[in-house]
C-alpha cells in the first residue's frame, strides 16, 4: 500500500474528502518553493503536487507555463526536484508526494534510474500528462512495479469507449479533469461534473478527484461534495507568481482545503 492509498484510505474512514495542492518545483526559486511544500500539511493539504518544470508543458495554462519558466530560469532540474522531495521526507514521512509533469525529462534521466531515484526520494505517484494509456509499457508498469502509483487522466471528452483503457493500468486515484482546455482556462461547475464523476466511479473503486477550474474556498466544496476531493493547481500558483509571502500562500491554501474539508 503506498501513502496514496493509506491517505484515501484514512480519509474515507473519517467521511472526509481530500484536498489536493499542485506546485511547481523551484518556483519561484528552490528555497522558498521548499518552504511552501513543506507548509502545505499544516495547511490541511491532504496530497501534493509537485509540478515538474519543463520547456514546453502543452496542457498548462499561462499561469503554470509561467512558473515553470520562473524554475527554469532560477536552474530547477529534475534532479533537484527530487532532492527537494528528499529534504521534505526528512520531516514527514505521511504526506503523499505526487509528481506532475511531461515524459521528455523522465526519458533523459533514464526510466530505471528516475524509478529508483524518485522512489529513493519518497515520490508516491506519477502523473505524465504526455502519456497516453498506449505507451503504458514506456513508463506506467515500469512504475506500478517499482511501487509508484500511476495516475491517469479522465476529461469530459473520454467516452464509454475510451474509459476502460484510461482505467486499465490506473492506480492511487483517478484525476478528473473538469473542464475541456488547458489549466486555469475555465471555471469547473459542480452540476456539470457531478454525472461525470459518478460515470468513472460505476467503472473503477478507484477514488476520482477533480481539478482545473478551482479557484475559491466555495468551489473546492462544491466540487468536493460530488467528488471524493478537489485539486487546485492555478489559484495557488498565482499567489507565488504575484510574491505573496509564503505565510499568506499557505493561509490561501487553508482556505481553500478547508473548503473540501466541509465537503
């Protein structure tokens, strides 16, 4: 069982749903991109992000675009998104890890070396955006084996048809995203992604969460009263992309995972 599965498992024995928070590595530079993921707990943050910065990230919007290029320029690689992962472990060995991103700095690292590298690091999961359930061979059972769960995609376009090869080889949770388009684009509406959410579950016992589209304390409720919990990407890194102080970043974060919490 990893930690992803021992939090959704704690969680729905308390009657609570999770609250996801997406960050990218290195943003907007090492040392105060650890200082958030390190606060991100206390501020009721259930699952992390973290977001893999890469030079051309096709399903982020400009808000995230931005802050991966704000990592880049500041020298943020691969590696030190895993030695940032490794320095947050030395305090918490609960909270789980899951890294977002694209295949094209996984495949130079080298699959094996990144399995064993980010496993080292107390990764739990992967999500590669880039990946289609057709390459699972590439990446996706490699990782399941290694003992990370591999987390797909679902999106208001995915049809009966395509569902179950979407779900075939899933594990940890099923994301769910709420809007058609790229990160922060739109507005996710609780009416519009209840059915599609309760869709999924009548095929998976896989939790589904929802993102894209979640931007205020309200929102993450409603969205995680039809949902088993909400992620937010955009919103958050917004306020580090406008050089709130870290204290106020995280007193976002709160709200907003207290608003899922209510759920």
């Amino acid at each position: 069982m990893t930690r992803i599965d021992q939090k959704f498992a704690d969680l729905n024995a308390a009657g609570k749903k999770a609250f996801v928070a997406y960050v990218m590595a290195g943003d907007p530079d090492y040392d105060t991109s650890l200082e958030v993921v390190k606060g991100l707990p206390a501020a009721g943050v259930d699952v992390i992000e973290l977001g893999l910065p890469f030079t051309d990230p096709m399903a982020d919007g400009p808000t995230i675009q931005l802050a991966g290029q704000r990592a880049l320029d500041q020298g943020m690689t691969l590696q030190k998104t895993l030695d940032l992962a490794t320095e947050f472990r030395k305090t918490d060995n609960t909270t789980p890890i899951v890294l977002m991103g694209y295949y094209n700095p996984i495949y130079s690292h080298g699959v094996d070396k990144f399995l064993t590298d980010a496993k080292a690091a107390g990764i739990d999961g992967l999500i590669v955006v880039d990946l289609p359930p057709e390459e699972d061979d590439e990446l996706c059972i490699p990782a399941q084996k290694a003992g990370l769960n591999f987390i797909r995609l679902a999106t208001p376009t995915t049809d009966e048809k395509r569902l179950p090869k979407v779900l075939q080889n899933t594990s940890g949770f099923v994301y769910y995203v709420s809007v058609t388009g790229i990160t922060g684009a739109a507005e996710a509406q609780a009416g519009d992604v209840g059915p599609e959410v309760a869709r999924i579950k009548a095929s998976t016992d896989l939790p589904v969460i929802v993102g894209f589209g979640i931007n205020t304390p309200e929102k993450s409720e409603a969205i995680a009263r039809v949902a088993d919990g909400a992620v937010v990407g955009s919103a958050i890194v917004s306020q580090i992309g406008a050089g709130k102080p870290v204290d106020d970043v995280l007193a976002f974060v709160k709200s907003l995972s207290d608003g899922a919490h209510r759920a």
